[in-house]
C-alpha cells in the first residue's frame, strides 16, 4: 500500500524540463497519471472518464474535462499557483485514497474535490487562532477515546469534521459535537442552525480545559497530535487518513512551535443528551426569514440533560 509520503517523492522525482504524465502504479479502478502540464506546474489525469458537466474551479486549483487526440475523454486537475503545491499534493492523495475502493470510483473522487471548494478558494491561513486551538485539542480528545474504544478505522471514519460535516463525529445512527470551554465559562456557543440539527438523537461532549505554565501533565495541540500519531502508528493507512484531515482544517507542521505556547490543563468532561427536548435552535424551529445565526447555552441550565450522570447515554 502506497503511502502519502511515497506518493510525494515518486512525483517529485518526475522531471520538471519538460511537459508529460507518468502512470501512478497504484491498485484503483481507475486509470491515472500524474506529472507536468507545463513546464513546473504539477497535473493529475483521470484517463476514460467520458464526457462530464462543469466542475468548478478555483483560485489555485483548475479542472478541465478535455479530449485526447485519440477521441477519448480525461479529466485534468491543474496546479495554478506553486503557492498552494502542498495543499495540491493533498488533494490529489486525498481524492485517490477516498475513490480506491469505491463502487463509483469517478463520482467520489469528484465529489472528494468538491469538498475541498470552500478550502482552496482562500489564501493559505496563519496559524490557529487560541479558541481553534482549543477547539481541535477538543476534538483530538474525543477522537483518542474513541480509538481507544473502537480502534483506528471507526474512529477515523465518524471524524467527518474535516471533510465538511455539520457535526464533528457522525455515525450510522448517532453524532456528537465536541466543544471546548474554559474553567470560568458559563456558556458554550452553538455556531450555526445545523449544528445540533439531525433527525436522530446525537449527544454534546464539552471538555473544560484551564490554560496552564508548562508541567508534566500540560496538553498543547503538538502534543495531542503527537499522542495521536503514536496510539496509530503501525497502521500506515490510518495515519495518512488522520494527517489529511488534520491538513484538511488547516494544521501545519510548520505552525508547531506556535501552539507549543498554548498549554492547559485538563479539567472535566461533560456530556449531554441532546434530544428532541433538548435547547436547541435548528431550521424547523426559528422564521424562515431568518437563515443563519450563533448562539450560545447556559451551561448550568442544560445541566439536567447530562446523559453521563442520568444513565441515558
């Protein structure tokens, strides 16, 4: 099995002097290629696709369906701006990976690409925000017990944040959205009408973190990502899934002296029942009119849904 980082060396090792593709020799029902469209722009080649509708491009990535000399149709991903080469290589990894072993192996690479819009129509970020930070150390948390629960595949699976889902983890009947609160916190924020909105009952895991001098038992989020990559670490596949949707949010090894800074302390973690009962605001619920809002809970108030301490869980 062809890692990330193989990947990355065997198209680095193409020659940049001149145009041309290269088969990718990788198990996957389609045929693929991977190399130069001119001269130091990267290009992957989907071969045979057909003739297909619009796919939008963006600022740094195009995709044009065009046909060959020979009549036959292939869809070609373009590299617009050597800026953005790392999040390109990403996106063509990610979207052999997600297509590998699909019955409909065209349409999801596509639909893959697609749920990379939102993050390639911006310039490149600087490093997390304290609150994101937070917010993904979060998260990491939930994910690590879930691993240590359900191992690596389920967890890795139901971690549909990254790709673009409404809720941080989803499941085959349930969701949970994870937050994050400091230790003199009274409310948790809610950010949108989707995010406790789903038809079945789903549960809110908020995790208490105080900010902390650097000790023995500190977190940060290096350190969490670390742990992570250490509690998988003999299941290649599982890494590479976790580094790309850590790449996918935005988090960087470059960035990582940044959020050595930021320590803390692990307090609590509370978890909710969130029900047809529960305090919620969702499309159903408020005026058509309005479409979009943030809100925020009392913490003490939503205190009698915690499924931790009445045995709804």
């Amino acid at each position: 099995m062809m890692t990330y980082k193989e990947f990355e060396e065997k198209w680095n090792a193409i020659s940049t002097s001149h145009n041309g593709y290269l088969n990718i020799h990788i198990e996957h029902p389609l045929e693929l290629k991977i190399g130069y469209y001119k001269i130091g722009y990267k290009g992957l080649i989907i071969m045979d696709t057909g003739e297909i509708c619009d796919i939008p491009s963006t600022y740094a990535v195009s995709v044009k369906n065009i046909q060959l000399k020979n009549g036959q149709w292939a869809l070609r991903f373009e590299l617009l701006n050597n800026g953005y080469e790392e999040e390109f290589l990403h996106l063509c990894w990610d979207m052999i990976q997600y297509s590998q072993y699909s019955k409909t192996p065209l349409k999801n690479l596509i639909k893959r690409y697609l749920s990379w819009q939102k993050f390639l129509q911006y310039h490149k970020n600087n490093a997390f925000s304290i609150q994101r930070q937070k917010g993904l150390i979060g998260e990491l948390l939930y994910l690590e017990e879930f691993i240590n629960k359900n191992g690596e595949k389920e967890a890795l699976r139901a971690w549909s944040g990254p790709d673009g889902s409404d809720q941080d983890f989803v499941y085959s009947n349930s969701w949970t959205e994870v937050k994050t609160v400091s230790l003199a916190a009274e409310t948790v924020s809610i950010s949108s009408l989707q995010q406790l909105d789903q038809n079945t009952e789903g549960n809110l895991v908020i995790y208490t973190l105080e900010k902390t001098a650097p000790c023995d038992d500190m977190i940060n989020l290096a350190i969490k990502v670390e742990e992570i990559k250490d509690l998988i670490k003999n299941n290649n596949k599982a890494l590479d899934i976790f580094s790309m949707k850590l790449y996918k949010y935005g988090y960087r090894e470059s960035e990582i002296e940044e959020y050595k800074r930021n320590n803390y302390r692990y307090v609590e973690q509370k978890e909710y029942l969130v029900n047809k009962s529960f305090p919620k605001l969702t499309r159903n619920n408020v005026m058509p009119e309005i479409v979009s809002c943030k809100y925020s809970l009392s913490l003490s108030a939503i205190e009698k849904y915690r499924s931790d301490m009445n045995g709804c869980k």
